[in-house]
C-alpha cells in the first residue's frame, strides 16, 4: 500500500506532465499519479528526466543498464519492473539482466556501484569510461546515476507498487542488493 495517494488518473493536470508527454495522453502510472501530488515539483522533475530518458546522450543499452543497477541496488521494485520493459526493447539480454543482479564486474556496474557508494568515480573506473563516452555522454551518466537514485528513494519512501501487469522480477522475494 503506498503511503501517499495517487492522484486518480481522471484527475490528472496534462499541462504539468507536458514535459513529459508533450501533450499526448499517457497511460495510468503510479509513479505519475504519485508527483502530481506536487504538480510544481512534478513539472520541475519531468522536464529534467525527460532529459535522461529521451534526449540523453548515452546509447540506450547503456541507460538502461545504468537505471537497472541503481534500481536494483536501492531495491526499487516499481524502477525495476518499468525499466526491465525499455531495457528489453534496446536489446538488453537476460544474461545482462542477470549480470546487473549479480553485480558482475562489468564496466557499468563497477562505475554505478561506485558513484552509490562513495559518490565519486576512481580514476581508473573513469579512464575506462572515458574510452567509451564523449563528455557529455560521461555527464548523463553521472547525471542518470544520481536522478534514478533519487527516484528509487522517493518510490521506496512513498512504497509506489509496480504499475499493474507489471513484473519486478521476485525483487522482493530476494535479499539484499549484490
């Protein structure tokens, strides 16, 4: 049960989620229906992860790989389940998905896990990344990194369920984050 209520799908402002959805209607999401509870703050946040989601400079495998290792390190049940959906539509495999659970040392997962827990990436993570990424790639890396955490704090905080039909994996069958 979350702990605040969604704003009922009918009752929906489309002028704030315009960032979002540049004026097309969007199906009920109970992470949409949670921020406009705070319309100012909905319209501020959307314009910025519209931004990571749809215009980010990263390939979208490395976005997705990105958000789903924060995800699942924060254990964010409704992040996971919505972004396992896009990851799959940019080509992501299992055997990635399974890499991010596990926290295989692969490139991606090395540099989220180090900007989660010392907020900073190692000049040798860095160097590694920068063969790969321009600058601004590196910037909405850092940038997805931080958002999507926060996300995983506000949904975790506010207990926003997977929207219906969606799977999160038995995340909240398993034990704590790789």
């Amino acid at each position: 049960m979350t702990r605040l209520r969604p704003v009922p799908y009918e009752e929906w402002d489309g002028e704030v989620l315009r960032p979002l959805t540049g004026g097309r209607t969007v199906p009920p999401s109970n992470a949409l229906g949670l921020l406009l509870n705070h319309p100012q703050l909905a319209k501020a946040f959307l314009t910025f992860s519209t931004h990571l989601l749809y215009r980010s400079t990263l390939p979208a495998r490395t976005r997705e790989l990105t958000i789903l290792r924060v995800a699942w390190r924060h254990r964010c049940r409704y992040e996971w389940a919505h972004h396992v959906l896009i990851a799959r539509e940019a080509g992501v495999t299992e055997e990635e998905l399974d890499e991010v659970r596990q926290g295989a040392g692969t490139l991606l997962n090395r540099a989220v896990d180090e900007l989660e827990t010392a907020s900073y990436l190692s000049y040798e993570v860095y160097e590694e990344l920068a063969k790969r990424m321009d600058e601004r790639q590196l910037m909405d890396f850092v940038f997805t990194v931080g958002a999507y955490r926060m996300q995983a704090l506000a949904y975790n905080t506010f207990e926003v369920e997977p929207d219906p039909g969606m799977d999160d994996g038995g995340m909240s069958d398993r034990g704590p984050a790789a």
